[in-house]
C-alpha cells in the first residue's frame, strides 16, 4: 500500500513537471521569468524602513496547484500565479465560474484538500510559514449559525471559545458587542438567527453574523469566499462595505482577502487592488482603478454607463464561447481573448510593478514571522459548549420538545401493554403465550 502511494506522487510529480514544460515554452513565458529576476535585483534596498512588525504581509509566487484525477490524471487549477496582499487593503479575486478564485483563497490560507498538489512560493512577512491560530480567520461561503442563538449570544460564546483563559470575562463580552457593532448589527443584538421556519434575520444579516465569529479574535488576516452570493446588490454592498471598513479597525491594520464573483459597480469602487483570473491563470492584478485602462489599452474597452467587472467577466468567460467583435478586425474566439490578455499582462509594465512589490516584501522580510495566540481551555470549552447545547435544545421545539412527547407516548403505550399483569407465576405465562 506504501509502495502504491508513493507511485502515485511520483506520478503526480512527473506529470506536473510535464504541464509546466509544456505551459512554459513560449517566448513571452521565458520572458516573464526572466523578469522575475531582474526584478528582485533592482528592488532590493537594505537601507529601506521596515513595515510595523505589528502588520502581516502575504505574498505568492509562481504558485500552481493541481489536481490528481484517476481517470483524467493531473490537471492544473492555478497556473504560476503571482501577486501580494498588504495590510490595510483589500484585495478581490474575480473571474468567471471555475477559474481558480476558492482554490487561490484556499491556497493562501492553507486551506487545500489532500488530493491537490501545490508548488510555488507562499510567504508570510517574508517567511514560509503556515498560518498560526488566531492570526487569521476564514469565512465560508455558506452560513453555519445555530438558529435559535441571538446575535448577542452566539457572538459571546464564539468569544469564550475562542479567546484564551487569562482574558477576563468582561473584555471577552466587550468584544463580542465591539465586533456586532462594527458589522452594524446593534439594532439585531437580541434577535434570534432564525433559519428553517423560523423567522430571524435577513440573508445579508446572516453573513455579517457569520463575520463577527470570525473577526471576534481580532485577526490580523481575514479572507472570505465570496461574501455577497445570494444577496442582492443593496444587501451586497453594505456587507463590503463593512468588509472593507475592517482594514483600519482597533488599531490594526488588517490584510482583506475576498474572492466575489460580479459584484455591482459600487461594491467594485471598494477595492483596493484586483486579480482577475481565467483558467487558472492571471488576465489582471493591480489596483482595481486602473483595470479598465488595461483592458481598453488591449482593445477592449468598457461601453460607458456599464458595469466593469459584467464587462471584464463577459470578456474572460469562455463557458459559451461566443466571438467577441474588436473593430475592423472582425471577430475572435473568447479562447484568443484570454491568451491576447495573458500575454500582454505579463509583457506590461503593471506586471513588473507587481514582482517588484513581491521582491521588496521578500527581501524586506518585516521582522519576525507572525505568531499565533490561544484559544480557552479543554474544561472551559466543555462547560460553553454544555451550556450553548442546553440553550439551543430548550428553544427548539423539533429538536427537544417534540422528541420529549415521542418518548413520554412511547412509554406510555409500553407501559399500558404491561398494565395489572398481575405478579404470580401464572399471570406472566398468560403473557409469555
């Protein structure tokens, strides 16, 4: 069993490599990698100040992660992708369904499933190191909350659970009503979730409830997959708009990575800086200001009165294929479009903006790598959990209450079956029969 697993990497390895060589042939490739290096020459500047050693910065490089498939073998997610985070900012993946945006999120927070293969450079503050607790929180994409909970009361007990012993219980309660404020919810502090017929809070509610559990540690890196689906575009930009208000929060400058789909033009005015992926590999990274130059520069500028990011996704999205019209020239394949776009990103001097911002935050190294805190006890976590379980099986009917009426019904037909069955030899025969 031994020998078979370690084929099996071998196998994944070797047909790794063999994507790469196969990706990588192309002049305009050899020219970006050779860049890669001519950057982290030029850029590295030993009198240069340091970032606060308080502040957590996240680069990638050349990152590629592929998945193994018994019956299609190795195929890539993520092809040599490169870009950085920097703390107060907020950084957005976009790109059309299946390009890779929950696979980057997740690659960052390392967060992959066992039967992907990741290669490439992750470093955080300079340092390859994987994420300590407390230091970051990941939100999901669907809502877990314990609907018969409050706000109040769901946000307290993540704080005990999650906040260590020597915290006092007093600031562990002023930071779960800290965290409920700062997602707007002080008006919804004493209203139950709610879920499956119950009513409680609305959907974009539901999200800012499910951040609150997250950033109630105060982590200095947040991410979050795609916070705004199955919410309307008001809903959508009031939660992005709290998303993106948590950069500059407590005194700490947080790193803000959100992966969303399409958002509105409002919430798209909230970025700071964009990756635009398709098929895995980079059409864009940047500030997020200066995308539709770079898409108009290439031939395919954003109609006025429009959308950019409908403009950028019905570009990149080659799930229908159609032709997209480019003036005289007639019309190209979605396919061509990509790689035009590829191409050109990785040939523009935006490109070489960012490996030479990714060769400073390397070469900097901002102090010592980030340290972790520590969560309450294994006593106190039985006792919250205890008690949290007491609370949600008292409020709900289908749960404790009517299972309690099945069993008293059980018993009581058991017992009548039973009933004066008398206690001599002959009367337990009459009923042995």
């Amino acid at each position: 069993m031994h020998s078979t697993e370690i084929s099996h990497s071998m196998e994944i390895e070797a047909a790794s490599a063999r994507i790469k060589t196969g990706m990588d042939t192309t002049s305009a490739d050899r020219d970006y990698h050779c860049r890669v290096h001519e950057v982290e020459l030029q850029t590295h500047d030993p009198d240069e100040p340091k970032e606060p050693r308080n502040d957590v910065t996240l680069t990638w490089e050349d990152v590629w992660v592929m998945v193994s498939n018994k019956s299609k073998g190795v195929k890539p997610i993520l092809q040599g992708v490169t870009g950085y985070a920097r703390p107060g900012e907020l950084l957005a993946i976009m790109g059309p369904s299946g390009c890779g945006k929950s696979t980057l999120l997740d690659a960052l927070a390392g967060r992959l499933s066992s039967n992907t293969r990741q290669t490439g450079d992750i470093l955080v503050n300079g340092h390859k190191q994987a994420l300590a607790y407390g230091t970051s929180a990941y939100v999901m994409q669907d809502d877990v909350l314990i609907a018969t909970l409050t706000v109040r009361e769901a946000v307290y007990y993540t704080a005990q659970l999650q906040l260590p012993d020597y915290i006092p219980i007093s600031e562990k309660r002023e930071r779960a009503e800290t965290a409920i404020k700062e997602m707007g919810l002080q008006d919804a502090m004493d209203t139950r979730i709610g879920g499956w017929g119950t009513k409680g809070l609305s959907g974009g509610q539901k999200r800012r409830v499910s951040i609150c559990l997250e950033i109630v540690t105060r982590p200095k890196l947040l991410f979050l997959d795609e916070p705004t689906s199955g919410l309307d575009s008001a809903a959508s930009y009031y939660v992005m708009s709290r998303i993106a208000s948590l950069g500059q929060r407590d005194g700490i400058r947080r790193l803000i990575i959100a992966s969303i789909h399409q958002p509105s033009s409002e919430v798209f005015q909230l970025f700071h800086n964009l990756c635009l992926l398709s098929s895995g590999r980079t059409v864009y990274f940047g500030p997020a200001s200066a995308a539709t130059e770079f898409f108009a520069l290439n031939g395919y500028p954003c109609p006025s009165l429009q959308n950019p990011s409908d403009h950028f996704l019905k570009t990149i999205n080659k799930d229908f294929d159609v032709d997209i019209e480019q003036g005289a020239t007639g019309k190209i394949s979605t396919e061509e479009v990509i790689n035009t776009l590829v191409k050109s990103y990785r040939s523009s001097p935006n490109c070489k903006v960012v490996l030479g911002e990714v060769a400073k935050i390397n070469k900097q190294g901002h102090g010592a790598p980030a340290k972790g805190g520590s969560h309450a006890n294994f006593l106190t976590q039985c006792l919250v959990l205890t008690r949290r379980s007491s609370v949600n099986m008292s409020r709900d009917r289908g749960y404790y209450w009517l299972r309690l009426a099945v069993y008293i019904i059980v018993a009581f037909g058991l017992g009548t079956i039973y009933n004066n069955i008398g206690s001599t030899y002959s009367s337990i025969q009459v009923y042995a029969k």
